[in-house]
C-alpha cells in the first residue's frame, strides 16, 4: 500500500521533477507567512522545527560565575527534515483525496484551489535533512543544514574554552543519514580551526550495547505493550476535525487518519517552505489535544511509561556517567553525540528529569500537572546538555535541555540549581539499579558487544559505517 502510494507520487513528480534548487522555489508562495507560525511548534510532536524549552524559572544556562567548566556532554536530534517515506506517504494520500475533489474546496482547505504545489516535490527527500539545496523557498528559516550550522556557532560561544589547545576530536553520529548530515554541518559550522574525525556508529542490532540507538538492539522492545492504556484516550478531537472539513466540502470523506495526517503534513510542510496553510485548520484545542496525545504514546513507547524505556536508555546515562568519573583522566573534554528523538526520549527517560513518577493520565489532559512535554524535550535539531563544572573545590553537574536548565529536582542544591557530582553519582546509580540492558534485552541474540565502548575506543576503531537512510 505505502510503495504503491510512493510509486504514484514519484510518477506524478516525475514531470516536474526539479533539476535545480533554484526550480524548486514555489510559485505560490506566500512569503507573508513565513516566520509567523511559532507558537503552535510545541504543539506538533515534535515535527515542527526547532524551539527552546518553553518554560524556564530564568537560571542562566552559562555556568555561575567563580565556576569553571570541566566537561560537557551532547546527546543532539538531527535537524528539521522531510518527513519518512512512511509518513510522508501518509500525508500524500491526503492530499491525493483533495487534489482529486470534485469542485473548488471551501473553508480552511480553500488554498488548494490556488494552484497549490505539495511541499515533497521529490520523493527522494522523504527522509532527508532540509538543507539549502532542497528546501522550497531561500527565505525559509528553518532550514535542518542552518540549524546544525546556529547550533555549533552557540557551542562554540558557550564552550570553547573546553575544547582548549584540543583542536582534533571526534564527533559520535548514528549511521542514519540525516543524523550524520546533522553531525557533518555542525562539525564543519566549528571552523577550519578544528579537525573533527566523525565517528559513524552503527545502528543494526549486531552492535548490541555499543551504539547510540540501544532500542533497535533491543529485539524484545514492544512499543505497544501499554496500548490498552492509551488508546483509551479520546480521539474526538480528530472526528471533530474531519466532520468540519466534510461538512464545508460536501462528499469530501475525510476520515479520523486524515486528520492526523494533517498534522504532519502541518508540520513538516514548515521545515520545507517556512510556513504550512494546512496548520490554519485547527483550533487550539484540538492542538492541545494532538500534543498530549503525543506526550501520551512517547512516554507509554519509549519514555518511563514503558517497561524497558528507561532500561534502554540507561546504556547512554550510563556511559555519560562515566565520562563524568573520569573528567581528569579523559584528554577529551567535550562529548558530542547525534542521534534520533526516541534514542534521546529513552536516555531521558533514564535521567529522569522528566519523569513524572506516576502513569499519565488518559481520561483527562492534565494541564497543570504535566512535565512530560515531548516535543519541548525532543524537537528537531533538540539539543540535551550536560554540563561539568568546578566550583571552589566541588564539581557539580546539571542539565540544560534546549536552551534552559532543568534541574534534578531532588538534587540541586549546588550553584545554578546544580548537583554536586558524588551526590549525582549515588542519583544516577539509584535510578539504573535493577536496570540491566543486556538481559533484559537478550543482547546476546543478536551481539556479543555487552556495553558501551565507542567513547573510549575510537580513536583505535575509527567507526565508519555505512549510512542508511531511516
Ligand atoms: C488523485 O489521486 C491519485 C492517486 O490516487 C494521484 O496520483 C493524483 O495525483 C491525484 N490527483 C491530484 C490532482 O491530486
Ligand atoms: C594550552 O596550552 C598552554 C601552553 O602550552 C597551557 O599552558 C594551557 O594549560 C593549555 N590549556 C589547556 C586547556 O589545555
Ligand atoms: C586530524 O585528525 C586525525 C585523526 O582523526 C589525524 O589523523 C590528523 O593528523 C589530524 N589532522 C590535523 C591537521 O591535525
Ligand atoms: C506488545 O504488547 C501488546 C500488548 O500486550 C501485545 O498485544 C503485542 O502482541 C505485543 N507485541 C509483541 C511483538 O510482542
Ligand atoms: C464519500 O462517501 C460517500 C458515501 O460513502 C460516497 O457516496 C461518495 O462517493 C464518497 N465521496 C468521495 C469523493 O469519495
Ligand atoms: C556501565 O559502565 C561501566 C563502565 O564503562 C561498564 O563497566 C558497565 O558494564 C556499564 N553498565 C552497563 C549496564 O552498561
Ligand atoms: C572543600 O573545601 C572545604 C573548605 O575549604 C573543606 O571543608 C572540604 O573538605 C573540601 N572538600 C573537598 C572535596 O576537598
Ligand atoms: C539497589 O537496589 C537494591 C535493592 O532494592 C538496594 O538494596 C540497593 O541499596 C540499591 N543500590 C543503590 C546504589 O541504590
Ligand atoms: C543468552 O543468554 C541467556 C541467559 O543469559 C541464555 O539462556 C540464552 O541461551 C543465550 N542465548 C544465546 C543465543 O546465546
Ligand atoms: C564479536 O563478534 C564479532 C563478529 O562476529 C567478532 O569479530 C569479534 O571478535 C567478537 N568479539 C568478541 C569480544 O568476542
Ligand atoms: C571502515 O574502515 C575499515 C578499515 O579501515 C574498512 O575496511 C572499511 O571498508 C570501512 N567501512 C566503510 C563503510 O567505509
């Protein structure tokens, strides 16, 4: 079903196929729009592109003054892109059924009437980071190859003392393609000053504990195992959206997956061209009800609300740990990683800074008692900081999630809402007690490699694997 939806779009593309960036700038774009849809980023599960963490109580997230930075850690999201062959399958036969009305659509869906261009002018995208080669429009601001680009200018601003007389050191990326770009641009965006050797780690279950996306060597791993629990949430607000397009287009059948594909074709249509008009279709309480929808299934798939969700990501704190131990002995001071949302939902998952400590609720969104924002920790281009510092004789240790620090709650006590690094050690270790990855996921089915060792093997292994695009 999905390849024959991707063999009918590529043939309908074929024709206006681009042969150049330059060909690829829409007609019909309404420039007005573009940089005017941020508040409703956090509402698109993560798919929109990037913003800070909404909420901050004002700690700086530069290290308190009479501090010295001693390590800093990176585990980062690729940036904005296309959307998966599979979903971006998805939105087309949405799109497909409007494009095939019979007669000029009314209401929200009337801008397709006014020679309306699908933002996925090439298939071959589907996966891909937006960079400035194939995006739809040169003014749009959300572009994934700019964003690793801002990024690695504000590392540097933020964290060049680190890196020291240290101008050659690595950078860890997952396998993925759009990851790797990610890692590349940021890589390069440091400046000729640095020589980065990228180390390519693989994501195919046969590299067991060794690999910054742990889930896929986990064979067990069953995403849907609490489906009894979330599907009983409402999902009115996606009727709703169905009947009201239905009704202003009589026979239009819009269904209850329509609506949801209108979301992502919502959010991804920004990463490409700056701005969406299908995101005018909703209201804002049906966006409110698509992000808890979204909190709801991250945190029951690969959050605290699954079984082996912190388990998972407990082969990356765990390694972060120990790179903090060993702060003096490691040459390296900065530990840059690249990976995907759900690698970075299973890690923080293990942390726990966002873990609510009770099930989340399905009969009701709770809208004051809710830490567990997914699209605030993940959006694309999402950027988790772990900070090392020295003040006087004490280290101290903290978090800094897109751009605002977020204390562990129990333990920050220290400068800046810090804890102090012993007492982060006796927290870390309480939180991965019973945690025990390589049984829990029969690791030994698939690999032979038991933990984490790229940080500390690199420069003998040079990973290098091949990239893949998922
Ligand atoms: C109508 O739908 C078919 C697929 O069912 C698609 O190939 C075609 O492009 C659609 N037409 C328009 C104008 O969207
Ligand atoms: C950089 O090199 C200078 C001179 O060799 C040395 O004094 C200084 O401690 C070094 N800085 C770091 C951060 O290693
Ligand atoms: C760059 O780093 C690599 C190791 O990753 C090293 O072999 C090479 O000599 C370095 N080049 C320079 C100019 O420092
Ligand atoms: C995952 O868990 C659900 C709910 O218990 C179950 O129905 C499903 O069969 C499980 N999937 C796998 C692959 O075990
Ligand atoms: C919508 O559904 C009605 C009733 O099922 C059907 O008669 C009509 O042809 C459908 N319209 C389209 C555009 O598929
Ligand atoms: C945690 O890290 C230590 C040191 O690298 C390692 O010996 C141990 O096997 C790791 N534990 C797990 C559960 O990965
Ligand atoms: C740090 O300094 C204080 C007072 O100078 C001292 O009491 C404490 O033992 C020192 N701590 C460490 C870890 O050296
Ligand atoms: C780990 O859990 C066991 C059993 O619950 C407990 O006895 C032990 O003190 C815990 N260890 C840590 C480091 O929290
Ligand atoms: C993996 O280990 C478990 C117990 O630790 C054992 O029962 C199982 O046979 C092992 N599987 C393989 C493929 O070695
Ligand atoms: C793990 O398996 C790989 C490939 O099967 C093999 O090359 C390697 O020697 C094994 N490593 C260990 C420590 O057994
Ligand atoms: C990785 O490096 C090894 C050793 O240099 C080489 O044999 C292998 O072909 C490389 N793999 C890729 C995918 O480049």
């Amino acid at each position: 079903m999905l390849s024959a939806i991707l063999a009918l779009l590529a043939a309908s593309l074929a024709e206006a196929a681009p042969t150049s960036a330059a060909q690829q700038i829409l007609s019909q774009a309404d420039v007005s729009k573009i940089g005017k849809q941020e508040d409703i980023f956090p509402y698109l599960a993560g798919s929109a592109p990037h913003f800070s963490y909404p909420l901050s109580y004002g700690i700086p997230k530069d290290v308190p003054e009479q501090c010295t930075l001693q390590q800093v850690q990176l585990f980062a999201r690729h940036g904005e892109r296309y959307p998966t062959q599979s979903v971006g399958s998805k939105i087309a036969s949405t799109y497909y059924k409007l494009g095939n009305y019979s007669s000029d659509l009314s209401g929200a869906l009337s801008f397709i009437n006014n020679d309306y261009e699908f933002f996925v002018q090439d298939a071959n995208n589907f996966e891909e980071l937006t960079t400035w080669d194939n995006i739809l429009d040169p003014i749009n601001p959300y572009v994934g190859e700019w964003d690793a680009q801002k990024h690695a200018r504000e590392f540097l601003y933020q964290y060049e003392e680190l890196l020291g007389n240290k101008t050659s050191f690595p950078i860890f990326t997952s396998n993925s393609k759009r990851v790797h770009d990610t890692a590349k641009f940021f890589g390069k965006a440091l400046g000729d000053k640095y020589n980065i050797s990228l180390q390519i780690i693989d994501e195919d279950p046969s590299s067991g504990a060794n690999t910054l996306t742990p889930i896929d060597s986990c064979t067990v791993y069953n995403e849907t195992e609490k489906a009894a629990v979330y599907s009983k949430f409402t999902d009115k607000y996606l009727t709703d959206i169905a009947h009201r397009l239905n009704d202003e287009n009589k026979g239009l059948n819009l269904t209850k997956s329509d609506a949801t594909n209108l979301f992502s074709w919502c959010a991804y249509e920004i990463n490409v061209k700056g701005y969406s008009n299908v995101c005018d279709v909703f209201t804002a309480d049906e966006l409110t009800y698509f992000a808890y929808y979204d909190d709801l299934t991250s945190y029951y798939y690969h959050g605290p609300g699954n079984s082996l969700g912190p388990t998972v990501g407990s082969v990356n704190f765990n390694a972060s740990l120990e790179l903090l131990k060993q702060h003096e002995q490691l040459d390296n001071k900065a530990w840059l990683s690249f990976t995907h949302d759900t690698n970075i939902v299973n890690y923080l998952g293990s942390i726990g800074i966002f873990d609510p400590g009770h099930a989340m609720p399905v009969d009701y969104v709770p809208i004051k008692d809710h830490i567990y924002h997914k699209s605030w920790m993940v959006p694309q281009g999402a950027r988790v900081y772990t900070q090392l510092y020295q003040c006087s004789n004490q280290s101290y240790v903290r978090y800094v999630v897109n751009d605002v620090v977020i204390p562990v709650e129990k333990c920050s006590s220290g400068p800046g809402f810090s804890c102090e690094l012993n007492s982060f050690i006796d927290y870390a270790q309480s939180r991965m007690n019973g945690s025990n990855y390589v049984s829990a996921c029969k690791i030994n089915s698939s690999s032979n490699q038991t933990s984490l060792t790229f940080y500390w093997d690199y420069e003998q292994k040079q990973y290098n694997a091949s990239l893949i695009h998922k």
